[in-house]
C-alpha cells in the first residue's frame, strides 16, 4: 500500500472530541516522521507501524504539494509490484495502482 485516505475519529490522533477528520497515511522516512510530528496536521500512524507510517491531517493547512510530495516518498518505499493506494471514505471505497498516483495527481474522497 503506498497512501491509505480515510475519515478517523479525532481521538484516535489524540484530540479530546470525537468527531471525524480527512487524513491520508503514507509510508515515511523514520526520521522524518520525527521530525514533521513536531508541525500541525502530522501524527505518528495510530493504525499502521508508527515507526515508518505518517498520518496528515488533510484540512491542517498541509499544502497539496507536500502531501504530494510524501505520496511520492511513499511510493518510492514500499513494494511497486504490491502497491496499492485505498481511498476509503465511510461505506464507500476506491482502489488504484499506485502507478496512478504522480506529482500532478490530487486525492479526490469520494462522498
């Protein structure tokens, strides 16, 4: 898998309320999630292995580029011939090859 876009509940990023927020986890550098944790919208990957996934908060003022640019990170460290990207959004889902995903592509959630 090289993102997984999805709504979570807040407390699982360990805000008090438990209303839902946009995010997109990706495979990351470990000493880059160390260092992006410490900036607004990016926590340790609370369902994934918090050493090497990277959960961003989609509307935290994370520019696209730099979501982008962390898709493309995350492309680059996972499994080509495996990967998949899951756009999971409540009752509805999507998969895609990871090969769709590039610098120009933006993440759609489906309503």
């Amino acid at each position: 898998m090289v993102a997984l876009a999805m709504y979570v509940r807040a407390d699982r990023l360990g805000y008090p309320c438990g209303e839902y927020v946009s995010v997109v986890t990706v495979k990351c550098d470990p000493m880059l999630i160390d260092t992006l944790i410490q900036r607004s919208g990016y926590h340790r990957a609370y369902h994934m292995n918090k050493t090497q996934w990277l959960t961003i908060e989609l509307e935290s003022g994370v520019s696209d580029e730099e979501i982008r640019s962390l898709v493309d990170l995350s492309y680059r460290l996972t499994d080509k011939s495996k990967s998949l990207i899951l756009i999971n959004m409540g009752n509805q889902s999507m998969f895609a090859t990871s090969s769709l995903m590039s610098a120009s592509s933006s993440i759609t959630f489906i309503s």
